[in-house]
C-alpha cells in the first residue's frame, strides 16, 4: 500500500496554493458542473484546487472495536512457501486485513495461494462467528480490488454460520482464498471482522495451489522478518475512530475540507508485531473506521456539495491514481455506499474532482447533520481529503 507520509502544510500546500485571505469560494461555472453531476461521477473544476480550502477542526474519540491485524510487510511475498504473519488474538472481536502479492520470480514465476488460517490455542472447542467480511479475486487492478473490497465490506451482514476448531487444529478464516489462484504480482484482499470464545494464533500464509493454509501450518517453522515497509503488520489497538467537527460548518465561511490519515494531524496506529515483540506502525490507517460527523447550517440560503480528490498526484509519481468507497448520509442523492469514482476506475489529478454528495440547506436554517464512514482506500497515496464546497443550488433554475 502506498501512504507515503504527506508533509502537508510545508510540501504540496506551498507548491499549488496560495495565501487564503478571504473565504474561498467556486466560480459558476465549477458550481453548474457539481450540481448537473451524478453522484460518484469525476467533474472538472479547472482553477479550483489553486486555493487550500480553510481546514475543519475535529476532535478525535477511540470506539470500542475489534483486535485488529493487518498483513502487509511483506507485502510481496518472494518465498514460494511462507509465513507472511503470524499475530495471537485473545477471545473476543477480531478484525484481519490480508493485503499481500505473489512477488515469487526466481527462479520462475509460478502460480501460489495466499491463505490465512486460525489456530485454537485454548483448551476448549473454539467458535468462530464472522460478522462482516469482504474477499475479493485475486488480481493486478488495485484500484478495483481496493473500491470493490471496501464497498463489499460495509456492505456484508455476515454470516450465522459457526464453526467449530478443536484445541490445537486450525482452519482457514476464508475458504474462499483456500480456492483461490493466485498469479505473480497478484493482490490477495481480504477483510474479516469476526468474533471467538477461545484465544489463537492468525497466520497468513503462501503456499502451492494443492496444500491447504492448516496443512502448511504445520511444516513451516519461521515467520518472514518484518522489513518495516508498506503500511505494516502487526496486533493495533485502535480499529474504529469517531470523528467530530469542533464546530459548526456554515455556508457563509466558504469552502472547507477535513483530513484524516496523514500521519501528522491524525497520527498513525501503534501496536505490536507479533514475531519479534517490536512496536509498530500502521502508516497510512488502512482498514481503521472512521465514523466521521458534521453539523453544518446555511446562513446564506447554499447547500453544501461534498468532493474528494487526488492531493498526492503532484508530489510522487507512484500516486497518479486514487479509487475509494464511502458511506454517506442523504443528501441530493440517498444515504448509501458510493464509490469513488463511480464512471471510471481512478481518478488521476486537478482539475479532477470526485462528487460524493450534495447536501441541499434546510428551508428554516436550522442546522443539520453529515455522517460518513471512510476508511483510508487501500491501494491510494494518502491523504484523500473530503473537501466541503458551497453551491448555489438555484444555479440550474
């Protein structure tokens, strides 16, 4: 995953912005092109991104939440055969997020499974619940896999189904991967919330196409050393954030934009890699949750049209594409998961704009409520930020 940390405020700010004296605004013509857009769809705003929009301030709250594991150092695995992670989880909720390639090419490029199985290391018989999930193919497209996998998650109501592990056994978490054929320079992408009543050990692992995930547990003996690089491995203590503005968002101040996830306003996770005990970093937050809240009112009679966009285009090269999924409250269009962008696989750079919603003011003036659910995308640089610009909505009339 590519987070490359962002120094917002000293780098790309002072390479495409200019000092903000006045509130920033949108020319007509940016505001007709949001307004005729369908939800999801890129619009071209050509000078806007010129002007760093005025920051919103949040407060930032821990929710209670799963254990959460995420497999990502190595994120392309070069041994035909390896444990990728291997983490202990204690009774409870979980939260596992497999992101790993077939990096095997010596000495040829063969096909392999990336799997991840669950060991019962208690002494009763473990059940396991899964409560939200998402497994995507395994494929070259990141994009896709990164929307699709996320779009599918917020979107799972899980399963009723239990099985049962038996002291010292282990199964596959997702049977699914276990059929799974896995190319070189493949993505394997799995995102499991599911819950045990005994405590065990999560290992994701490669292996050959006829050799289950448990099998393979059992005659590979070492883990991959953690080479701290991509978003990380390990046990974190933080999966879900609640994310409040400080203030009220009103029309009349202009455009305005929050950010989570770029590692110096909104730090990154901490916790512990299981294999050598060391501390760790989640750089980038990928699979955390933010349930993120606005109040916001129109003393000037405009409604509010919520875009998000590529910032890291113009600060490396690794970053010309940026794909996302969220869950927005109802607007001008319903409450629901959105893909970003719907009409195209990425979006690239400004001018490009993705609309996610369009919030029309209250009749009264009376202020309303904004809810999202964002989680960082994987396979995008980050920061993505969520960029609140007012609009005329009589524009069209």
């Amino acid at each position: 995953m590519e987070y490359k940390n962002l120094k917002i405020a000293l780098g790309l700010a002072l390479v495409c912005s200019t000092m903000q004296l006045t509130a920033q605004t949108v020319n007509r013509e940016d505001s007709e092109n949001l307004l005729k857009a369908k939800q999801g769809n890129v619009v071209l705003m050509k000078e806007f991104f010129t002007v760093k929009p005025t920051d919103i301030k949040y407060n930032k709250v821990v929710l209670p939440g799963p254990q959460f594991i995420i497999s990502d150092d190595p994120e392309y695995i070069r041994i035909p055969e390896a444990i990728a992670l291997k983490e202990a989880v204690a009774p409870g909720a979980v939260r596992l997020y497999v992101y790993n390639v077939n990096g095997v090419k010596e000495p040829v490029k063969i096909d392999r499974k990336i799997t991840a199985v669950i060991k019962n290391t208690g002494k009763q018989k473990m059940h396991i619940r899964m409560v939200k999930y998402s497994s995507q193919k395994p494929s070259a497209n990141y994009f896709q896999i990164g929307k699709q996998g996320l779009a599918d998650y917020f979107a799972s109501k899980g399963s009723e189904q239990i099985r049962v592990v038996a002291p010292g056994e282990a199964i596959a978490i997702d049977e699914q991967l276990e059929r799974n054929v896995v190319k070189y320079d493949e993505l394997t992408h799995g995102f499991y919330d599911f819950v045990i009543d005994q405590p065990g050990e999560i290992s994701v692992i490669q292996t050959d196409l006829k050799t289950s995930g448990p099998v393979a547990l059992k005659r590979i003996k070492t883990v991959i050393p953690t080479g701290h690089k991509n978003a990380g491995r390990g046990l974190f203590g933080v999966s879900n954030y609640k994310v409040t503005a400080t203030d009220v968002l009103d029309t009349k101040n202009g455009v305005a934009e929050i950010i989570v996830a770029d590692g110096i306003k909104d730090p990154w996770v901490l916790g512990v890699e299981g294999t050598s005990g060391k501390e760790s970093t989640l750089a980038g937050n990928y699979g955390v949750m933010y349930n993120i809240e606005l109040k916001w009112k129109s003393t000037d009679g405009k409604g509010l049209a919520l875009v998000t966009w590529n910032l890291r285009s113009a600060d490396n090269q690794w970053c010309n594409g940026m794909a996302a999924t969220m869950v927005v409250s109802k607007g001008k269009f319903n409450e629901g998961i959105i893909q970003l962008p719907s009409d195209r696989l990425v979006t690239k750079a400004a001018p490009e704009a993705i609309l996610v919603q369009v919030f029309p003011p209250a009749k009264n003036g009376e202020e309303q409520t904004i809810k999202l659910t964002y989680s960082p995308p994987g396979a995008s640089c980050l920061p993505t930020p969520l960029v609140f610009i007012p609009v005329d909505m009589n524009t069209l009339k």
